[in-house]
C-alpha cells in the first residue's frame, strides 16, 4: 500500500451506504486505486483549487457523478469525508464549505486528545 485510507467517523460511510451496488464497486475499485498506484490519475482524484489541501474523489456512473472529499494527514493517510452527487458543472461552494469545516474539525480533536 503507498497510501492508507481513515474514514474519518461515519461521513464517508453513511453517504456509501446510500448508493447502489455498481456505484459502491466503483467507489471500491477506485480506493484501490488510490491506496496502491503512485500517479493516481486526475479523473479519479483531484486536488480543489482554491482549497486548504482539499482532495476530490470523483466516480461516475451512467450519466450520474459522484464525489467524495479527502485530504491528507501525516504524509500518506488519506482522510474521507462527506460525499454527494453532483449535479451541476460546478463543485456546490456549500460541500467545500462543509469538506473544509470537517477538516478543521479533524484536526482540532487529533489535536485536543
């Protein structure tokens, strides 16, 4: 493994447990991925411009897009947060605003333990 996966409390898992089968294997499949290849390509995970080190998950399905935020903590653990359809070319300002309040809150409780 070159990068390890937390998901960080049930965020990333309510939102999986919402979708189909098809689209939960293509989230698996693309977790693999980014757990074992070094060059992760950018279709399947992006950094956010304009971001505080936010990541994107992307996963498509059908005409249907999916998306889940990440970031990094301590090099190569990747932390899974909040995830959602989208629906419009645009990333929702409201999902970064919601990436980036989970993150802070991430690190305040590592912080405060």
């Amino acid at each position: 493994m070159l990068r390890n996966l937390y998901y960080y409390k049930n965020y990333y898992l309510d939102f999986f447990n919402t979708l189909d089968n098809e689209v939960k294997r293509k989230f698996n499949w693309t977790l693999k991925l980014i757990s074992t290849i070094d060059r992760v390509p950018v279709k399947y995970f992006r950094h956010i411009e304009d971001s505080t080190g936010l990541y994107e998950i992307r996963v498509e399905s059908g005409s249907n897009i999916y998306r889940v935020f990440s970031f990094f903590d301590k090099g190569q653990l990747v932390i899974l947060i909040n995830g959602f359809q989208k629906k419009s070319q645009k990333t929702p300002i409201k999902e970064i605003e919601k990436a980036e309040k989970l993150k802070k809150q991430y690190f305040d409780e590592k912080t405060n333990k």
